[in-house]
C-alpha cells in the first residue's frame, strides 16, 4: 500500500511539472500569437523598415538570418562531422579522446553572450575581418560545433557492428566502410542534429549582435554587415519604437524555429519506419 501510495504521488508530481512547462509554453506562445498575428502580411515580410519608427517590413533581417545561419551550417557541419568521425571510428578510447569529449560538452555549456564577446575578440578585432556576416557564421559555428559533433558521434556509434563486419568481408577499407555504409546509415541522425543546431543559431541573438553589426541591409558578400531578426526584435523592444513589429518579428521568428524542429521530427519519425 505504502508503495502504492508513493508511486501515485510521483506519477502525480510529473503529471503537473508537465502541465506547467506546457502551460507556460502554451501561454508564451498564445501571447506572441495574439499580439504578433495582426502584424503578418506578404508585405511585413518582403519590405524593409523605414523612418525613425521602424517602420515597414523586416525582409532584409529575414534575409541576413537565413545567410548567416547557413554560412555557420555550411563551416560547422564538415568539421563537426569529421571530428565525430575519428572519435568514433579512428581515435583510440584513453585520455586524449576524453579529453575531446569533454572540451565539447564545455563548449556547449558556454554562454552565448561569452561566445559572442570570443567572436568579437578574435573575428573582429584580432583577425579583422570587422563586423560581417563571415565574424558571425565563425562565432555560430563555435556554437554549434559540439552538438553537430556529439550527435554525429552517437549516430555513428548507433550503427550495427555487423554491418562494419559484413563491409570488410566483401574486401573494402576503413576508409571505405565509414563513407559508403556507416555514414549513410548514420546520415538521418546526423542530418537531425545539424537541423537543430541550425534552429538554435537562428534563435541566437548575443552572439550575432556583437560579431555582425546593425546594418538594415540585404548582405552579399559573406563581408557584409546585416541585422539579423533576433538583433531587430532586441533593438525594437528595448528602444519600444515599434512594438507590433516587434511582435511580428517573433511571432515569424517562433515559427522558423518550430519548422526546424518538427522538420527534426519527421526526420527521426521517417528513419524509425525504415
């Protein structure tokens, strides 16, 4: 009975901590909703803002969030995946791997306001590449190195050994038993960490506000400055010139977000029915 008793009060402690979170999740997301929704239109979305107001649309920040954000994709994944790799395939388990894996889990635990000031301090000044869309990819990248990396390494690993096994019986390297069967066996694992690691970048604000400047225009070159919509919806809210645009921001910011993680999802959802 005691056991019982103790089991029904534990099921019922879970039971609301997760109302909470999706209470507050759900309430976060009615209040954006019903202050930003009035906002969206085709011409909020394509147009640039103007005046002293803010006036207009946010097209150029949508523009520089998606160029940024897949800049940082386009640096990190290869040198994410490759690393992952070795650990998992090549590297010899001791201290030095440890080593690895653990100044991965240290930088995923660095702040991003810390990440930003590094970018600032290395991209911009010391290397002198100023405040562009390049600084802020390199700084995102550093962001999302160690969770491309750790899920790669995981979706590696995941692999079946007799897969490995049956690759070198039909006579094929290492090299060759890693590129054309475990990668693409790992590759939709692999594919949904890269995805929400980039939907984290999109939603960062600190590391792009010190590394990529306040420029309201379209970038074209990767040494070009821009606003990213985190950066305009921080400046549109703190300075409160514009509020419903500031509210329309996020509500379009909210749902680039969720898109990446459901398309995480149905990643997961589509290699689990294979």
């Amino acid at each position: 009975m005691e056991k019982r008793i103790a089991n029904n009060i534990a099921v019922g402690v879970l039971w609301v901590a997760a109302g909470i979170t999706v209470a507050v999740l759900g309430a976060i997301i009615l209040y954006v909703l019903v202050n930003g929704v009035r906002v969206l239109s085709p011409e909020f979305i394509v147009t640039r803002p103007h005046g002293v107001n803010a006036e207009g649309g946010i097209g150029p920040t949508i523009v520089s969030t998606m160029y940024v954000t897949g800049l940082a994709m386009l640096i990190c994944a290869p040198v994410a995946v490759l690393a992952a790799v070795y650990l998992a395939e090549y590297a010899h388990q001791g201290r030095v791997v440890n080593v690895i894996r653990f100044a991965a889990d240290s930088l995923a635990s660095v702040p991003s306001i810390v990440m930003g000031l590094f970018g600032f301090a290395l991209f911009v000044e010391a290397m002198g590449i100023g405040l562009s869309m390049l600084s802020a990819a390199l700084a995102l990248a550093l962001l999302m190195l160690p969770i491309v990396m750790r899920a790669t390494e995981e979706a590696i690993r995941a692999v079946p050994r007799y897969i490995r096994w049956g690759s070198y019986g039909m006579g094929a390297t290492k090299w060759q038993t890693v590129s054309r069967v475990v990668l693409p066996a790992a590759a939709p694992r692999i594919i949904t960490g890269i995805v929400l690691a980039t939907g984290r970048a999109v939603g960062e604000t600190a590391v792009v506000f010190y590394t990529m400047g306040q420029a309201i225009n379209i970038p074209i070159t990767p040494l070009d400055s821009g606003r990213p919509m985190t950066v305009h919806l921080y400046l549109l809210a703190v300075d409160g010139i514009n509020l419903p645009a500031a509210y329309g921001t996020a509500l379009l910011l909210m749902i680039m977000i969720l898109g990446f993680n459901l398309s995480a999802r149905w990643i997961l959802k589509r290699y689990r029915k294979v």
